[in-house]
C-alpha cells in the first residue's frame, strides 16, 4: 500500500502543489489554513509528510540532471584553458615574430640610407667616376626593394597579430565563462545535496505533527469561525487538515475503497444531534449516555472540522468493513486517528 502511494505521490507531484496553491474546495493545501500558530506548523508537517517521497524523487532527478550538466561544464571548461593556452602561445609567438620583421625593416631602413649617403659621396667626388656612381645607384635601388618588401611583411604580420591578439581575447573570455559556467554548476549541484542530505521523512514529519494534535485542538477552538472550514469532495472539513483528508480519499480510492463522510456540523447541529441521539441532558450528560455516542455542545472536534465520520457506499464505518481495515492500516499517514468506542469516528487527536 505504502509502496503503491509513494508511486502515486510521483505522478501527482504537480497536480499536488498547484493544489496547494488555489483556495477551490477539493484542491485544499497548507498555504490556506486561517488558523495562527502551531496549527499552521502541523499543517505544514502534514503537508511535508505526504509530499516527502515526491520531494525526495524530485531532488535526485534534479541532482542527476545537475551532476550531468556539471561534467559537461567541466569537460567545457577543459577544452576552454587547452584552447586558451594554445592561443596564448600562438600569440607569444606571432608577437615575437612581429618584432623579428620590425627589427629587419629597420635594419633595411638603415641600410637605404646608409646607401643614399654612400650615392651622394660619391657624387661629389672629383674627378667623376661614372661606374661608381652606377654601383651606389644600384645598391640604393636594392636596398630600396628590399625596405620595401620587408615593411609588406610588416603590414602582413601586423595583420597576424591583431588577429591573434583577438583570438587569445576571446579565448581568455570564452575560459572565464567556461569556468564561472562550471563553478555555478558545482555549486547547483552541491546546495541539491545538501537540500538532499538534511531532507526529512515522511514518517518523522508525521511524528511531529502527531506531537501537536491535541494543541493544534485548543489553538484552533480559541479562534476557530466557519469561514476556516472548506469542502473536500462534499465533506466539510478544517482548511488545516484539507490537504491530508483529500490525499487520504484519494489514495483509498486508487486501492478500490471509496471513503466520504460527515466532517464540520456547526454548534446547533450538535445540540439537535444531542436531542435526536437522546442524551439525559444536553449540556452534561457524557457522549456515552447517549443512544449514539454524541459530544457535548463545544467538545466535539466536529464543530472544529477536526473529526470526521467516515462511510463507505453510503453505509457508516464497522470494524468489520473492507474500509475500516483500510483505515485502521491507513489513516494514520495523513494524520487522522480511530476513536476506540466508534468504528466511524476519526480525528486528528483519536477524540
């Protein structure tokens, strides 16, 4: 039965928060109790309670989603520093060959003018040697061809560095936010962990909540209107066990139990129910006195909408009943307790 929940608690995941996030009757949650105090905390337990295998489902699918997008971002992040440093060495060595064609332009430079002065020597010289002044010509033709080839190079390995100085810059950035990319992702995928590592259980939110029940009943008789009740399937019941008594209905239904029953009755209806049920006298005759077990106007957690008399196929609950059996096994998981002298009466306190 439990295992058979937990399945049906994953595929309903969804459909449960949007539950709990619209105020319609039969989709209740926590969020809508009006109740103050320790009977929101036990709500809320409840509600950790019954969602804790689908939150716990939940976080490992996430954490093996995040674990894969972390080894793809580090394997990212690998192959950004190896292309990083490859184009950090490229431009290390471009750079030098830059200023290897720079420094041999100078020097041809140089030499242009080393041969311009050398033609103009000889030019002044006297007597005229005309083969002379021939030689100086074509060493300043040569020089000039050669300061001219070499300053193309220049202009060429100009060209190559820019380029790779923009290839090493968008290397450098491509590694940062390869990087920041990764370390996102470890930091995603440890914060799931821990989400995972400090998680509670359903049974120890169950527990707590238990710890509070009779609390939660003198909390909630202080302040409790009519306006904190809400209908779950036809049954009226407190908005802070809404939540709990509707995943109840529906998991008894998915294990062929179909369960309803009498929730909140309002002070006078207790009265007339004492009258009808003939207890000696209304206001202090014990329940037990009555020809059916009936509270005494203002004890009854049914004018809390903390109780509710479950039937089954229209027909009141008896401890001989495929439904019983369901509940005695069942309800208390959602947080609802058998009161021993009545098959049908079930409440967060057992009262």
């Amino acid at each position: 039965m439990k295992n058979r929940q937990r399945a049906t608690r994953l595929v309903a995941a969804v459909a449960m928060t949007l539950a709990c996030l619209a105020p319609v009757a039969a989709t209740p949650g926590p969020a809508q109790a009006a109740v103050p105090g320790v009977a929101k905390t036990y709500s809320t337990l409840m509600y950790r309670s019954l969602t804790a295998d689908a939150t716990m489902a939940k976080l490992r699918s996430t954490l093996t989603a995040q674990k894969s997008d972390q080894r793809k971002r580090d394997s990212e992040a690998v192959k950004a520093q190896k292309a990083n440093v490859a184009a950090q060495t490229r431009l290390t060595t471009v750079t030098a060959g830059h200023k290897s064609v720079h420094e041999r332009l100078k020097s041809a430079e140089r030499a242009l003018s080393d041969a311009k002065n050398a033609l103009a020597r000889q030019s002044k010289q006297r007597p005229r040697s005309t083969a002379a002044i021939a030689r100086a010509k074509r060493a300043v033709t040569a020089a000039t061809t050669t300061r001219d080839t070499r300053r193309t190079r220049l202009h060429q390995a100009a060209a190559v560095l820019r380029t790779a100085k923009k290839d090493a810059a968008a290397a450098r950035s491509a590694l940062s936010t390869a990087t920041s990319a990764a370390t996102r992702s470890a930091g995603a995928v440890a914060q799931t962990q821990r989400r995972i590592d400090t998680a509670g259980t359903a049974a120890g939110y169950a527990t707590q909540a238990a710890a509070l029940s009779r609390t939660v009943v003198d909390e909630t008789r202080r302040v409790f209107t009519a306006a904190d009740t809400t209908s779950v399937y036809g049954t009226t019941v407190h908005k802070n066990v809404a939540f709990a008594f509707k995943r109840m209905v529906d998991d008894a239904r998915a294990d062929g139990i179909v369960i309803s029953g009498g929730g909140f009755r309002t002070k006078e209806r207790q009265i007339e129910l004492r009258k009808i049920n003939g207890c000696p006298d209304v206001w202090t005759a014990p329940a037990s006195s009555c020809r059916v077990p009936t509270a005494i106007p203002g004890r009854s957690l049914h004018e809390l909408g903390l109780a509710v008399d479950v039937t089954s196929g229209g027909s009141t609950l008896t401890r001989k009943s495929k439904a019983f059996a369901w509940m005695k096994a069942n309800a208390a998981e959602y947080g609802f307790v058998n009161l021993p002298s009545e098959a049908w009466h079930w409440s967060i306190t057992g009262g």
